[in-house]
C-alpha cells in the first residue's frame, strides 16, 4: 500500500494511523496512501510536500509573523520550519486527534518550546477563545476523505479573522477534488468574511490550493521591488518564493503593477 516500510501503525476513534519510513523521508498516512505529512530524514527541517511551502507565501505581502496559530497539525512540518526559522515567533496548534500529536513528538520531531498544543477540534478552539492576535492563523484540517466539514460552516472563517491582527494574513489549504460544491462553497465565505481580500494560489501539479484572507487592504506590489523580495526570501529560506510570485501575478489579476 506504501512506498516503504510502516515502522509504527496505531488507531483511534477517528481511524488508523500509520508511520512509514521510505528511502530519504518519514511519511504520516490517515489509513490511505496520501501523506499526511511527509520529513525528510536528513533534513526534518525541509519542507517536504509543495503545499506546505506554498502556505508560506504570504511572506510576499508581509513581514515575518510574530505569532503564529496552526488549526490542524499532522507531523508538524510547518510547525518545524517556523520554530527553526523564527525562534522567537510564539505557535500555538490545535489538533482534534491526541495520538496524531503523541506521534508527532515521537516520530516527527515536534517542537517543545515555545509551543502550545490544543487537543480539540478546531472549530471549538475558535469557539471557546478569546479574540487574540495572531499574525498568521495556518489552516490544514483534513481527514481521509478530504477537507474537514468545519470549513463549510458559515461562522468558521469569520471566527479565524476575529482572531488576527492588523497585519494579520490566513493560508488555508484547500483541496480541489471532488467536493466541488462544498470548495464553491469555502470559497464564498473566505471573500465574505475577508471583504473580497482573498487571492489565490493553485499548487503547481497538485489538487490543492492556497487560499489568502488579508486582514488588510491588498498592497499595490511594483513589480520590480515585489522580484526583488521574492529572490531574497528563496535565497534566505531555500523556498520557490518566485514562482508563488509569478503564480499569483497569473491567477489573481491586478495585484501587481
């Protein structure tokens, strides 16, 4: 069923789990060939899958987030990268399931400090919590069958902006299968909620995209200077920042000039 060797396989209410070295990477499955999360061996830092590099890309709007809130965490991968990179950026990740999180430490090397894990579903973290400010909230809530429920329900993206900053930017990760309607759907409440403030980033031969929500007006990039940061930012991170820039410019007309 894999392209590997399962080291570890465990279940809970919601299904089956299973950890799977292949030759480079360590990969989590939700009981299905796609990877849940994927690490590099050598490098666990390294942003394995596409998508995860993508959801980076408000970079090119923004500066460096000072608080971060990941709703779903899988192995962490995210999770990894921003603790490497930004020490002092304060995370905080709800996770409904508590053995994806115990596998995440165990097998993933999941960060400890600075690091606050909430073990709910993520529509009821944003139920229950006071409005904070976080400069980027990360949304990657899946399960085996595709995009979690959660996200069709009127109130949830609403309760996400409640929760950002001034500068505040969400990354969703959207999968376009075959919940066609239910994607149409997400997509209404994202330009609802954040005033049509909402680009676009289809994964490059992937079925996911990245939706932004801006919490503040669209900048009017110049070309020139918008290059220019993107190249700083790949050299600075080892991230494809230029082509996220080129593939914004292609879906989302008029952002730049």
């Amino acid at each position: 069923m894999y392209d590997g060797k399962v080291i570890h396989s465990a279940r809970d209410e919601f299904g089956s789990i299973d950890i799977v070295d292949e030759s480079t990477a360590r990969t989590m499955h939700f009981g299905s060939r796609a990877r849940q999360t994927t690490m590099f061996l050598r490098d666990p830092v390294a942003l394995a899958l596409s998508y995860t590099r993508y959801m980076l890309s408000g970079l090119l709007l923004s500066s460096v987030p000072r608080s971060v809130l990941m709703l779903g965490l899988g192995g962490g991968a995210l999770a990894r990268f921003v603790r490497h990179h930004w020490p002092g950026c304060r995370i905080s990740a709800v996770e409904k399931r508590a053995l994806v999180v115990a596998l995440a430490r165990e097998y993933f090397a999941l960060p400890d400090e600075h690091f606050a894990v909430h073990v709910m579903a993520a529509e009821e973290f944003l139920a229950g919590k006071q409005p904070a400010e976080y400069d980027w909230i990360l949304v990657d809530i899946h399960d085996r069958n595709g995009m979690s429920p959660a996200l069709r329900e009127p109130e949830f993206f609403a309760r996400c902006r409640a929760q950002l900053s001034a500068r505040g930017i969400l990354a969703a990760n959207l999968w376009t299968g075959d919940r066609e309607a239910m994607l149409k759907g997400i997509n209404r409440s994202l330009h609802e909620v954040f005033d049509g403030r909402v680009l676009h980033l289809p994964v490059a031969r992937k079925r996911n995209t990245v939706a932004l929500g801006c919490n503040f007006a669209l900048p009017a990039l110049e070309v020139r200077l918008a290059r220019r940061k993107a190249m700083e930012l790949e050299d600075r991170y080892g991230v494809e920042f230029s082509q996220f820039l080129w593939e914004l410019m292609q879906h989302n007309p008029g952002l730049l000039h």
